[in-house]
C-alpha cells in the first residue's frame, strides 16, 4: 500500500526536525494534559466501582487522587517522549516507557503515604513486592513504548492505539492478575479485582489513547 502524501509529508517534516532538549519538552508537554484528564477520571472509575461493588471509598480521596494523576503524567510522559521524533521515534518511546514507570510508581507511592489503605503499592501477604511491579512496570510501559512508536508512524486511527494499550494490557496485567490470584487464598477480594481493572487493564489503553492525541497534534501541527 503506497502512503499518502499528507503521511510522507509529515514523517519528512519529521525528519528535518533538530533532535534536542526542546524538541523533548515540546513532546512531554503535548501529553501532560491529556494524563492529567486520564489519572482523573481513573480516580473516579475506580471510586464509582468500589462504592457500587464494594459499598466503600477506595481509599482516602486526595492521595489517591495525587498519587493516581502523577502515576498518569510521569508514565505516560516517559512513554510520550519521542511522538515528534522520526529517526529515533521507537526508541525513545521504549526507552521513556522503560524508565518512566518505575520513576511514576515510586512517586506515585510517596504521594498516597497518607492514605489510610493501599491495594495495590503496599500489597497483601503474597502479591508482588513494590521492587517485582516496579519491574513488571518497567517491561509493560517498555513494550507499550515501543509497540505505539511502531504503530503511531503515520495516521493511525484511535483505534489501533487502544488495541496496543489493550494487548498491552492483557499480557502484562494478566499476569498479575493470575499471580495475585495464585497467591491469595481462597480468592482475590473485589476491591482487588476492582483496583486491577482500574489500573491494569483500562488504564494502558488510556495511555494509548493520551499518545494518539499528542501524535495527532504534532501531525495537525505539520500540515
């Protein structure tokens, strides 16, 4: 399929872009809005969800929220890092992703000491330690770096991108799910379930999503 030209325009604007510190910024800052909506509304899912099926707040509200929006900036601004780089695009994706979430769950962690109960930074007698998701965190916004670098070459529609964060999603968040599931005896409690949901499986598709607006952005930028 031979592109379009509004595509082979855009990537050789891309192209000719200087790669610096400003050209960075400009890609962090076109994903920061976006993550702040999406660590809001996750905040709200999950108190929604937990006062529907558990009949109790999910937890204290402002350092949840805190700890929830600055999981949503650094993450998916680590991830967001090359969506206006061409050459190097894939590989400061992966590498931002990769070095990004553990930075956003250490953060994230210190923002919610205040909280009165924590599912899932101060985990239950045989989840995973915080260093074990730190890592799994590491890998999962690593691959989904990498995958949406790959995918958003171009004008891939909305779509596409949930699809990463989905796949993403499944394999990484799967297998918590499972390893929690394993270790809880006899089973995982629904606020657990619930916290899950949230955060490891709606919450990579919205990331997806986040960078779908800032590459749309940068390429209504170069028309």
């Amino acid at each position: 399929m031979v592109p379009s030209v509004e595509r082979r325009e855009w990537v050789a604007d891309r192209n000719q872009r200087p790669i610096g510190m400003g050209r960075l910024l400009t890609s962090i800052l076109r994903v920061v809005w976006p993550s702040i909506v999406l660590g809001v509304a996750t905040r709200l899912l999950l108190m929604v969800l937990t006062n529907i099926f558990v009949g109790q707040p999910a937890g204290s509200f402002l350092p949840e929220l805190a700890s929830r929006v600055i999981w949503s900036v650094v993450a998916c601004s680590g991830v967001g890092l090359g969506t206006g780089l061409a050459k190097r695009r894939v590989a400061a994706m992966g590498i931002g992703g990769f070095a990004g979430a553990p930075l956003a769950f250490d953060l994230a962690r210190a923002a919610r000491k205040g909280a009165v109960e924590l599912i899932r930074f101060e985990p239950a007698t045989g989840a995973p330690s915080p260093i074990a998701l730190a890592v799994v965190k590491a890998a999962e916004y690593g691959c989904l770096g990498i995958l949406l670098g790959l995918t958003g070459r171009g004008k891939a529609p909305a779509s596409r991108y949930a699809l990463v964060g989905l796949a993403t999603s499944m394999v990484f968040g799967g297998t918590i799910l499972l390893h929690d599931a394993l270790a809880a005896p006899p089973l995982l409690p629904t606020a657990a379930i619930l916290d899950w949901l949230v955060n490891e499986f709606f919450f990579p598709i919205g990331c997806a999503l986040v960078i779908f607006t800032a590459d749309r952005r940068d390429f209504a930028g170069s028309r």
